[in-house]
C-alpha cells in the first residue's frame, strides 16, 4: 500500500499543478496584467473609384507657371540631398485617432482588435464587442468571440446530449397504439372487421360505427397507451428547459463577426474589424472603444478592462462647399388685383339685397371682411371694385342680361355704402382716395353651368352625354328650352341653376407710395440655398436636384459626392482656376487613373493656397499620389 501510494505522488502533484495554472491565470488577467488590444489598422489610400494604375519612379510635369517639374519617389540621403529610390520604407503609425474620408455617403472604420496569447485558454472563450459613439448615441457593434478548444469541446458535448434527448421525443401518434391488443379482440370478437385489415377499399367511419357499434377514433382510443403519451407530451414539453440544461452557452452564429477556436496557445491573434456606416447631417467624429470579459462555460469569470478609445475624424468633401448666396431679380407691379365670388340669392325678379335671405349674410359677411382687411393694409390701397353679377338660364336671355345687370348695381350700391361707412367710422381714409364701384351685368352663367354639370355624379351618363349636345346650340333661349325636354332637368333646376347666380368681386389695388408701374428687385434664391444647405447636410441626392439649373462649382460638388465624376468635371472645365477648382480637379484625375495631371492639379492647389498641402492627406484620392510620389517631401 506504501508503495502504490508513492508511486501515485507525482501523478496527483501533477494534477494539481494541472488544475491551479488556469486559476493563476485567471488572477492575472483580474489584475489587468494581460489585455486586449485595439489599434488603427494600417492605413491604405485607396480611391473611392477602382482604376488602373501604372506608377512610374519620375514623373514630369509643368506647374501653374509653365516650368517643368520632375516628381519621383526619393528620399533625403546623408548629405540631405534628395535621391531617386525603389525602396519604400513602411511606418507604423501609433495614434489614438485619424481622419477618414466620407464617399458616396458612407465611411469605412477600421480597426484592429489585438489579442495576446496569454489571453488565451482552452477553457475559456473570450466575448469582445466594439462600442461606437457617434452624435450623442451608443451603438453596441457585432461582437468577436475567441473561443477555447475544450470550451468548445464542452458546447458540442452539450447539443450532442440536447439531440439525444430530442430522439427520445416520439412524434408518430400511432406507436403508442396497442396494436397486438387490437388485432387480437377484433380477430375475436369482430371477424368481419378485422377482414378489413387486408381490404384496400376505403372504409367509412360512418359505415364501420353503423356496422359495429363502435367508431373508429373510439376503438384507437380505447387501445392506446396513455400513460406513455402523457410522458412523451411531458417529455416534449421540456424541450426548452433541457436545452437550457444541457447547452449551456450556446453557439452563436447570427450578428456575428468572428468565432476563431483556439487549438493551441501558440500565438497572437488579430481580427481586422471594418464597420461602414452612413454618413448623417453634423458627423464629424466617431469614437470607438472594446468591451469584454473573460467566460466558463455559462458564467463570466471576469471583465476585460477597456485598452482605451479609438477617435475617428469624418471628412467630407461637403466640407468644399461655397456658402454664398444668390440673388433672383423680382418684377414689382404697382397695381396688384384680386377676385373672389360670392353667392347672393335675389327674390325671382328682384333687384333689392335681402341679408336676411337664405345664407346671404354668411357671404355678404365674408366680402365686407375682405374689404376691411384691404383698407386697414399698410402696403396696398383700395383703387376700385368690378362688380359682375350672373344669372341662371330660366327665362329669356335678354331679360337676364337686363336682370344681371341691375342686380350687379345693387350689389354696388349696398357694398358702396358699407365702404364709406368703413372709412368714416374707423377713420382709416387718410389719404386713400374714394373707392369706385363698377358694375357689369354677366348674363346667363352658361360657362359655369358646363362645370357644374361635368363634375356632377347624379346625371346618368347618356343624359350626360345629350346635354352635351344640347350645349351646341347657339341660342340660349332655345337650348333652355331642349333642357326642360330632359328628365334630369327637375335635377338641373333645383340644383345646378340657384349655383349660377353669383356675384364676382374684382378688386384693384396699387401699392401704397410706388410712382411707376413696375420696380426690379433683388431677392435671395431659396431654392439655391436649400441646396447648399443639403450638400453641408450631406444629402447629395437632394443637393442635386436643387443645384443642377446652376451648374456651378457647388454643383459639381454634389457629383463628385455622388461619383458622377465626368459630370462633375464638364462643370469645373468651364469654371475659372480658383485653388478649390484644382484640388477638386487633381482629385477626380485622381479617380481617372490619371496621375499625370491629378499631381499637377494639386499642386498648383497647393502653390495657390497652402492649406490644401494639409487636406490632401485627409482624401484618399490626393493621399495615394503623396504617398506613391512622395509630394510631402516635395513640399518640404
């Protein structure tokens, strides 16, 4: 026994040691001894428009002045001259921060996440999920697992018990039929039902319970082992309990970026993250930081301590939009004039105004307001007032032009009256000059009874249609008549006709203090500003559809966003070599391919305003020919 026991010591001390690397490990990312990394990735210029590049070591130009230049990639030797080199020597850029382009409406976030492998267990899965905060708002990215070899020994393990627990779930009803039972009492006791059993024709449950007393669904029931249905039922009724038994922590596979099993501790890990989203009015930063904790199999063992912020800067090329108004030139018309009917119902042949009759005093109201609002305006003054009262087509259309006409001067004579009265106790005249009151007589209100009629859903179609015709005839006083021969003319009478007799009020007004009759103006141009204001916004398709009657340098900043690039370029063509024209210029050469004349473009850019030596790392276009033609040494 003394022996046995010493030879199992070093496997038990071995076990122990075993069993306590994992806790030491444990403690030690607790105390913040290993962490999760999150870095820039390495920054690649590459334009927004895929073309075909053939990079030369020289390239020569001539500038804005017409000298010659020679751009080649060089490097500054010991003697601090500049020499031709093949050799591009790659840098590592340690920042919290960077600027990235806007194109097309979008913008890329790149990001590494860094794991060292002393992160790292088999037993463990490590859950790391990126946060972004952009405008005031937290957005919790897709997360990264890093997951363990027997963690995901343990998840497996847990779905292989899960499915045999499914199998176990019987779903065929039928087999909990006692089906020997069955056959044996009806071989018994029924013969002639159980012939049936090797009878293909149909047999009705009607037939069978008519022949035997018993149906069908009454005989399966009576023969079936409930208690094992009730346990199956029960069985099945556990399905999401037991899952949860067994699998403790589920395999994710939806809104997932990365689930990397880790068979060895052999290394480092990194996970390329790029996030793309859609620009919005007022983006200028986006801010990134990483979330996480350490876990075993259902339980977080701890949190991951955050390795810090990543802050992105959004460019975008709105920000080259021109703030500048535009002007419209507006005609002013001294007189202005206004019109509006009225409905006043007269007496039949009558001439007098009645207030009192039917809805005369809500429309005779609605003109007087309209005749105190104009004379108590500050900007117009009230000349004069056409009146022109209709009539409906009953009667001779002699004796209803007389009529209209008498019933327009009474109209007159009443608003007349009410105008001085207006002037006189309100003590608005100053110096307004009298109102004149005009009247016309209109006749019969044919034009109207056309309208009126066409829109009317009451009147059958063929009646429609034969007033139609009737309409034709040219003496009024007989088409009245071929009306009355209609059966809709009951319908004509009582409703179309009270609707003719109306009263029109024409108003002329000239502006108060304006000699001339028309004065050119200047106004701003709305429609140009929105426009500007959807390119700050960024929406590119709103900006161009407001900005393209202009065709001007804002214009073409809205293709260029869009990616209209030779649009955009007709435009800037035709426009005057401002510095913002030749960087937009070296920037959609850029997207040509043509690096020719995207270097030259640019600097001629730069020599104009030296601002643009700074932009041009901030656009991925100008970027790749800094980069390729090394034109920041140039600068310097």
């Amino acid at each position: 026994m003394i022996s046995l026991a010493k030879c199992n010591l070093p496997i038990l001390v071995c076990a122990c040691l075993c069993a306590c690397a994992p806790m030491r490990k444990m403690e030690s990312v607790r105390s913040g001894a290993y962490v999760p990394g999150l870095a820039l990735a390495d920054e690649v210029h590459t334009p927004d428009v895929p073309v075909e590049r053939l990079v030369s070591d020289t390239m020569m130009i001539k500038d804005a002045e017409g000298r010659d230049l020679i751009i080649m990639k060089a490097v500054r030797d010991e003697n601090g001259d500049m020499v031709a080199s093949d050799v591009i020597v790659p840098s590592v850029v340690v920042a919290s921060f960077r600027n990235v382009a806007e194109r097309l409406g979008k913008v890329d976030l790149r990001f590494d996440i860094n794991i060292p492998a002393d992160l790292t267990d088999s037993r463990w899965q490590l859950r790391l999920s990126p946060l972004m905060h952009i405008m005031g708002e937290t957005v919790q990215l897709d997360p990264v697992f890093i997951t363990g070899s027997r963690y995901r020994a343990a998840q497996l393990k847990g779905y292989e018990r899960y499915a045999r627990f499914i199998e176990g779930i019987v779903t065929d009803s039928t087999l909990f039929i006692r089906k020997h039972e069955l056959e044996l009492f009806l071989r018994r006791n029924l013969p002639d039902l159980y012939a049936f059993r090797t009878d293909s024709s149909r047999v009705s449950d009607e037939q069978w319970s008519s022949a035997f007393g018993v149906t069908g669904e009454e005989a399966v029931e009576h023969y079936t082992d409930h208690f094992r249905k009730r346990m199956n039922a029960r069985r099945a009724g556990r399905k999401d309990k037991m899952f949860r038994r067994y699998v403790k922590a589920p395999i994710r596979t939806e809104a997932l970026r990365l689930d990397t099993v880790v068979v060895a501790e052999s290394g480092d890990i990194t996970y390329a993250y790029v996030q793309t989203i859609d620009t919005r009015p007022g983006l200028r930063k986006v801010e990134i930081e990483l979330e996480g904790g350490v876990f075993e199999e259902d339980r977080q063992m701890c949190a991951l301590p955050s390795p810090g912020m990543l802050t992105f800067y959004i460019s975008s090329l709105s920000s080259f939009a021109e703030d500048r108004e535009r002007f419209l030139t507006k005609v002013i018309s001294r007189r202005v004039e206004a019109n509006t009917s009225c409905y006043i119902e007269f007496d039949a042949g009558k001439t007098d105004i009645r207030e009192n009759l039917g809805d005369n005093a809500l429309e005779m109201g609605r003109i007087k307001r309209n005749i105190l609002d104009i004379l108590e305006d500050d900007k117009f003054d009230l000349d004069s007032v056409v009146i022109t009262a209709f009539a409906s087509p009953e009667g001779t259309a002699a004796a209803n032009r007389e009529l209209a006409l008498r019933r327009a001067g009474a109209a007159s004579a009443f608003f007349s009256g009410y105008t001085s009265f207006l002037i006189d106790s309100l003590c608005i005249a100053g110096d307004i000059p009298s109102v004149d009151f005009v009247s016309h007589g209109g006749g019969e209100n044919w034009r109207l009874f056309g309208t009126l009629v066409e829109s009317d859903t009451l009147i059958p179609p063929a009646e429609l249609e034969t007033i139609r015709k009737k309409m034709e005839i040219s003496d009024f006083d007989l088409r009245e008549a071929s009306l009355r021969q209609l059966d809709s003319y009951a319908h004509l009478r009582n409703n179309i006709y009270p609707r003719l007799r109306m009263v029109r009020f024409d108003f002329h007004l000239h502006r108060k203090g304006m000699v001339k009759d028309t004065v050119h103006t200047t106004i701003p141009d709305t429609v140009y500003r929105a426009g500007v204001q959807a390119l700050k916004d960024r929406d590119y398709e709103r900006a161009l559809e407001l900005l393209l009657p202009y065709r001007d340098y804002n214009t073409a900043i809205a293709f260029v966003s869009l990616g209209r690039n030779h649009n955009a370029m007709d435009i800037l063509l035709k426009l005057d070599r401002t510095p913002q024209v030749e960087y937009m210029m070296a920037l959609l050469y850029s997207r040509f391919g043509d690096d020719r004349n995207a270097v030259r473009h640019f600097l001629n850019a730069c020599n104009a305003d030296r601002n643009y030596v700074f932009r041009g790392s901030l656009d991925p276009e100008i970027a790749i020919l800094i980069n390729n033609y090394n034109l920041n040494l140039y600068d310097q």
